[in-house]
C-alpha cells in the first residue's frame, strides 16, 4: 500500500545517520561474509563512477516490468539518506530511470538508487559519482500506467529489502540487513578486516601457513 509524507513508510527511513555511516567505512564483502554471504543482489552492479561506498537506509518500490509511475511517486518520498531501492521483476527490456529521475533522487538527497532491471544515459550517469546500481542499460523507455506498490518488502537479484533496512553498495554490488543487527555487525566487520591485514601481511612476508584461502 503506497502511503505519503509523514507516513510509516518516510519515517521508517529516517534514523541514526551514525550507524548508517560506519558502514561506507567497509566493504559488501566483509559484511557478506559476516551475513553467512547469504544476502546479495545478484546481476546488479554499480553503473556510477565510483567515489567510495554507499550506505542508507532502503525506500522500497515495486513495479511492474517497464514502468516506473511509482518511481516518480517514491521520489516524493525521499528523505535525505534514502536508497531508493525499485524491485521492477529483473527485467530489462525498458529502462526504469534515466538522468533526470537521477537527479532527483540526488537533489532530494537521497544516497543512492537501485534497480533491479534496466537504466538509460548510462553515459552520463557513468560521469556521476552518484550511486545507480541497476542491471543494465537500455535506450528504451518506459511506460508510467501503473500499478506499483511503495513500502512493501522487495527482492532484488534474489535478496529480500524492506523499506528501513540499511542498504550498502559498492563495486561488487549490494546487500541488505536489519538495522537491528548494525552495531554487532559493524563490530563483527572491524574483526575481519584486521584479521585481512594480518593474513595479507603474513602472505608478503612469506610466513603465511594456511591451508586454503579465506577467500
């Protein structure tokens, strides 16, 4: 059910902008692998000029494939920190967004966009450092008919999203989790991390003994 500003659905984006942030301090794979590396949106990747990691908390929207009326009504919803994050059934025979509904989601600061079918202006949207993450690219455009739904629980690439989840991308792609488990997983990302360093240092000094890679 599509709800308007002020609603659940805005508030539920809303939130401790601090424990979103920390997380463009790592990286999708240290919290995959921190998630058992179950959660992952599949086939989709970053179609931005990359500039760091994108963190924030997801606005979820479902179209039918090819048209993005309730895209344009998302929009209108965003607050600052808001992924818009569009379940539009991985397919890409139509572009859902292009430049001008980019910008926007940008001006309206939103920290990013992710959809799962096809996007258009891809060169221009290549020169941008503004997060677009999508399947592909197509000149085609779509039809604004309806219907959609704006709030309810999405997949992208296989990856379930709801509307608050904290949403992180980069360029090996994207994952989502519950906001409830940041603070351990963060703390959990930090553990990996320095346990990277140390293997990686040991491996260049020639000192590393371990039977397989962690990776």
């Amino acid at each position: 059910m599509t709800q308007t500003s002020g609603s659940p659905i805005t508030e539920a984006v809303r939130g401790d902008d601090d424990l979103v942030e920390q997380f463009t301090r790592t990286s999708t794979s240290i919290i995959s692998d921190n998630l058992s590396r179950l959660p992952g949106g599949n086939g989709v990747r970053p179609f931005h000029r990359i500039e760091g990691v994108m963190a924030g908390r997801a606005l979820t929207v479902r179209v039918p494939a090819g048209d993005n009326l309730f895209i344009h009504k998302a929009l209108e919803l965003i607050v600052p920190g808001t992924v818009l994050v569009v379940d539009g059934g991985g397919d890409t025979a139509r572009a859902l967004m292009g430049e001008i509904m980019a910008t926007i989601a940008e001006v309206r600061g939103a920290a990013g966009v992710i959809i799962d079918g096809a996007i258009r202006d891809a060169g221009t949207i290549g020169r941008s450092s503004f997060p677009i993450f999508a399947r592909t690219a197509n000149h085609r455009g779509p039809y604004k008919h309806g219907p959609g739904e704006i709030g309810v629980p999405v997949s992208i690439g296989g990856m379930v999203v709801r509307t608050g989840d904290i949403i992180v991308g980069d360029e090996d792609g994207v994952v989502a989790f519950d906001p409830a488990i940041a603070a351990d997983l963060y703390a959990a990302c930090l553990k990996t991390e320095a346990m990277e360093v140390e293997m990686i240092a040991s491996i260049r000094a020639g000192t590393y003994k371990g039977a397989y890679a962690a990776h």
